[in-house]
C-alpha cells in the first residue's frame, strides 16, 4: 500500500476529483469566482435539443470510427515489414517512431502549411499532375479527413507496441505450423494473428479513447470550423466552460463524454471474450 499510494493519490487529486467534481457542476449554474447555483437536471434536458452537441459527437465518432481501425491495421503492416534481422532496420524502426515524439501542436502547425489551398505542398503536387486540389481545412467535406491523416501521422507508438508482440510469439509455433504443410499466409492467420490478439484488443481500447478525447489537431487548425465540421465533444467542453463560461453546461457534456468512453470501453471488454486469445489460457 506504501508504494502504491502515490499512484492512488495521483488517481484520486487528479482523475477521480476532477470526474466527480463535474459531475456535481453539471447540475449548477457557476461563472468562475462566484456561487454556484443549483438547476438540477436542467443542462441534461437542454443537452437534449442542442443541435451543436449531436454534431460535435457525430464529429467524434466518425473521427474514433475511421481513426482507430485504420491507424491499428497501418500500424500492424509496419510492425509486420518492420519485424525482420535485416542490416539497417533498426534505423527504419526509429524513423517510423520518431513522428510520435514531435507535440501535437507542432504537427498540427505543420499539417496547417501542407493543406494550404493557395501555397501548400499538397496543392502544389496535386498541381503539378494537373489536379486541382480541394481547400481541405477550409472545405466542410474535407477538413475532418486532414485530422484523420494527422492522427494516423503519429502511429509510431501503436507500431513499436506490435513490434515487441511480435517478438515475443515463440519460433516454435512457426516451426510447427511450417512442418503442418501451413504457408506465410496461413501462418500470418492461424499463429501470429491469434497470438497478438491481446496487443490489439489493448491497442484498440487505449486508441478509442484517446480518439474520443480529440482537442489539440482541431483547436489549432479550424476551430471547430468550417460550418462545426470539426467540432468535436472536447472542443466543445472547451468552448462552453472557457470561452462562453458556462462551466455547468461544459461539466454537462463532460460527464456525457465519461460515461460514453465508459461504455464503448466496457462493450470491448464484452466482445473481447469472442476473439482476444492469451497463451495458456485460450480466449477469455
């Protein structure tokens, strides 16, 4: 209990308190440095009717939706081309990692100057083929996709984590399954799928809610913009407790982006029992 009381507290000061303090703000009126003032279920009915919440969830689910999958599957083939005793491959491995050790702010900045419609390298390519490139981060249609591109950027991380299940599947299944008549494919299916099955349940737990949490990429690129197409339920937080300063309404939707990351979690703690093998132990 020793060792492990500072993680508690740390849980406790600034996850558990925090949660719980929004979810008490929620039924409140409070502007910072005055009285809160109580209203019950009152922001919970309003959240409702709130045409900018239902688009900034959809906004959220569609970036979690296209971004997980996707990042998980890129990742994996990388980990996979990446998982050989060549000459030089540790330095492609650190080439492919670096990209998840710059901040958010900095690639964002960047992927702002590669879809400028009027001067961006994008554009500029695209031009050169004799393409006209649309305005992305000022197009309704495409600004989400530039986020989607920016997050999948960053998968270093994801890859190294498959790159160290790899390593860790016994030669003794591939020997066996070689001696079975199985080819790279089937070997691909039957042991290494199977065998890093818990990397990518992990994997899809932690990047869904990490997904769901998107702010930095589309507070520094649109704003939420253009016409909300990138308004997503971080960001509204954000623009309700701090810009508008209603803190109670900002708590409102905070504890509904909680409980929905509860939710999706649990569900993938549900389905995992289908699909999710451990040695030794089979599926659980």
């Amino acid at each position: 209990m020793l060792f492990s009381l500072p993680w508690i507290l740390g849980f406790v000061l600034l996850h558990a308190g925090p949660m719980l303090m929004a979810f008490a703000l929620s039924f409140t009126d409070w502007v910072f440095a005055s009285t809160p003032e109580w209203r019950g279920g009152a922001h919970y009915r309003t959240l409702i009717s709130d045409e900018l919440f239902w688009t900034a969830l959809r906004n959220s689910a569609y970036y979690a939706g296209v971004t997980v999958p996707l990042g998980v599957l890129i990742a994996l083939g990388l980990a996979l081309l990446l998982n050989r005793d060549w000459p030089g491959m540790g330095m492609f491995r650190t080439i492919f990692f670096m990209p998840a050790l710059v901040s958010g702010v900095s690639i964002a900045m960047v992927w702002g100057w590669l879809f400028n419609p009027r001067f961006g390298a994008v554009n500029s390519a695209l031009d050169k083929i004799g393409l006209d490139g649309p305005g992305w981060l000022g197009d309704p249609r495409w600004a989400m996709p530039v986020l989607i591109s920016l997050g999948l950027w960053s998968i270093g991380g994801t890859m190294l984590i498959y790159l160290a299940g790899l390593q860790s599947i016994p030669q003794e299944l591939y020997d066996a399954a070689k001696l079975d008549g199985a080819g790279r494919w089937a070997a691909t299916r039957h042991v290494t799928l199977p065998m890093i099955s818990s990397v990518t349940f992990f994997l899809l737990v932690v990047g869904m809610i990490s997904a769901l949490q998107l702010f930095t990429p589309a507070y520094v690129l649109t704003d939420g913009g253009p016409e909300n197409a990138t308004l997503t339920l971080p960001l509204y937080i954000y623009q309700n407790a701090f810009a508008f300063q209603k803190f109670g309404y900002g708590a409102t939707i905070t504890v509904v982006l909680i409980m929905l990351t509860m939710a999706i979690t649990l569900a993938q703690l549900a389905l995992a029992r289908r699909w999710v093998f451990y040695a030794g132990l089979g599926a659980r």
